[in-house]
C-alpha cells in the first residue's frame, strides 16, 4: 500500500511545476594569451599605437572575477494532449487495485482461519467420540472373551470385536496429527508462536451451529463483492488509462521554464535590486521519428487493454460458475442436515 501510495506520488508531481533553489562563489581567470580575449585583456596601448598613457594603460576587461550567486530554476510541462493526466489516473487506479487486493486477501486469510478453526475443532470432537467408543468397544470384546470362555460365542464374534477396536485405536492418532496440522495452519495465519495458539485453544469448545441462508443477492452484486472481479475490473481501467498516455505522448510537449536569481561581485551587493535577474523560456519538443516506438506503444496498450478485457470476462465467468458449484453442495448439507436431525428424534423417542 505504501508503494502505491508512494507512486501515485511520483507521478501525480509531474503535473506541477519543478522548483530547484541554488546557491554558490565563482572565481576565475581569463589568459591574457587567449586568442579572442587577449585585446580586451592586454592594455589598449599594446594593440593601437599612439595613445595617451592614461588611455594606453587601460584594459577593456579584468582577467580576474569572483563573485556569488542565488537564485531558483522553474520548470514546467504544460500539459496540453493529458498525457500526465492519463498517467496520473492510472496510477491512482493502480493504488486502488492494490486496497482491493488488501481486502481480498482479508477475506481469504478470515476464511481460512475459519476453516482450520472449525476443522480443528471438528477433529477434536471426533477424536472424543473415539476415545468413548473406544471404551465401549473394549468392554464389547471382554464380554466376548467371557462369552467365549464359557461356550456361548465363537471365534468369529471375538475377532470381529477386536477387529473392532484395533480400527477405532487406528484412528486416533490420524485424529490427533489432524489437530496438529490445523494448530499450525492457525498459528501461521495469526502470525503466533504454536505456544501461543495452544493457550487460545487450551479450552475445549462446541462447534458452532451454522443456522440461516447466505445472502446470495443479484448476480450484479455478486460483482462488487468479489475482490478478483473488481481488481479485473479496475486492471482493465488503468490500462484504458495507460493507452491514452501513450498515444498522447506521440503530440508535441510544451514547456515553460525560468531562472530568476541575484548575482554580484560582493556580498554586500548580492541582494540589492541591481544584483536581480531572470530568464524566461517557452519550448516545445516533438519527436517527429522515432523508429515506429511511439505507434508500437500505443499497439501494445491497445493489445494490452484488450487482453485485460478477456481477463475481465473470464474473472466474472469463474466467480460465477464457482458461486454455483459451492451453493449446491450447501444445498444438499440442509438437506442431509434435516434428515439426519430427524432420525435423531425418532431415536430418542424409541
């Protein structure tokens, strides 16, 4: 999230003007043997003959300059075709994915943490169960024994009995390694020490009961809800966005510079109002050739939104037929739930 943030940034500061502040000394010496420079540098007696001394003596330039300066640097790109703009929805579009993927992954994480909860305590009611009719079992197969002993029963009741109870002790440490696995899929999902979920789970606790319908709602809904389909949904809007840029980019480019500062020989000149100065500038800059790039970009977002259109289509397709196939099978649990609380009742009743 903090990249994204971070690059919408990045690009959204482009849309304004660029300031840069500087400061410095400059000293430096011009030769007095330079070819261009050496009449203006030399006495003036040196070049033209006749001269007073008072005039002969003087120099057009000093050879020796120092000084200081401060001034700023503006820079702005007047976005005239909306390529930034373009490059800034996108970016925002991309920031936007990325809260989507954060709460899809919400989701997914909640619902396996669910999942393994409710699996742990599943395979710690079972494994309950086991252990009372694992007791029930063994005192089954001692009342066979006796049987046997005294001549009321075969060889074949003992060992189907202890058959019986050699399956139910097989079961149990599937039971318990399934406990495990669950604990440890929960520590990872919170993040915790295995100690630390065994402290939360220390208690022994009723599986929760499941009562209602899930509100399943129009298929438009459907659509908002599911983070693939809006994260499909937002991929295609930011590359829609990214081709404009690029065939935007292919117009000239206007810019606006200037260069306002203070610049003087001495410290105490440096900001007088006679020390002040400026530059101003307009440009503007057009690649008229470039190879074909700038039309392969605009082809390749073109091929690129297109392809992010199938995608949208196939996301939406998927979360539909996967709704489907998981609601029957829920469908069906209500039923069997039904039936099975039905013959509970008869039974209590007999």
């Amino acid at each position: 999230m903090k990249m994204a943030k971070s690059y919408q940034t990045v690009v959204e500061s482009f849309k304004v003007p660029t300031v840069s502040v500087g400061a410095g000394y400059y000293n430096y010496q011009l030769s007095k043997n330079d070819s261009l420079l050496s009449p203006a540098l030399n006495p003036i007696g040196d070049s033209v003959s006749g001269l007073p001394p008072q005039i002969g003596g003087m120099t057009l330039l000093d050879n020796q300059h120092q000084g200081g300066f401060v001034g700023a640097s503006i820079a702005w790109e007047a976005d005239i075709f909306g390529r930034l703009d373009r490059q800034a929805n996108a970016a925002e579009i991309r920031k936007e994915q990325v809260e989507i993927y954060q709460d899809g992954l919400t989701t997914l994480v909640t619902a396996d943490l669910i999942h393994n909860y409710l699996q742990y305590r599943g395979a710690q009611k079972r494994h309950a169960l086991m252990l009372e009719n694992l007791e029930d079992q063994q005192r089954t197969e001692e009342l066979v024994q006796k049987m046997v002993a005294s001549g009321y029963g075969s060889e074949l009741d003992l060992a189907q009995a202890q058959a019986l109870t050699a399956a139910t002790e097989a079961l149990l440490p599937q039971l318990e390694i399934a406990q495990q696995v669950h604990k440890q899929r929960i520590a990872t999902l919170l993040n915790e020490p295995l100690s630390k979920v065994d402290i939360r789970l220390a208690n022994e606790a009723e599986l929760p009961e499941l009562e209602g319908t899930i509100p399943v709602g129009l298929p438009s809904d459907l659509l908002k809800r599911r983070a693939d389909i809006r994260f499909a949904e937002r991929e295609m809007a930011a590359v829609n966005e990214e081709w404009a840029a690029s065939v935007a980019n292919r117009y000239p480019k206007f810019f606006l510079t200037g260069a306002p500062g203070v610049s003087a020989d001495s410290f105490d000149d440096l900001f007088s109002s006679d020390s002040f100065g400026w530059v101003g500038a307009a440009g503007i800059h057009w690649n008229v050739f470039d190879g074909g790039r700038g039309k392969a970009m605009v082809e390749m977002n073109e091929a690129r939104f297109e392809s992010a259109a199938m995608g949208y289509q196939h996301s939406v397709n998927s979360a539909v037929a996967e709704v489907d196939s998981l609601l029957l099978p829920m469908a069906e649990v209500r039923s069997i739930k039904r039936v099975l609380k039905r013959h509970i009742n008869l039974l209590r009743l007999r």
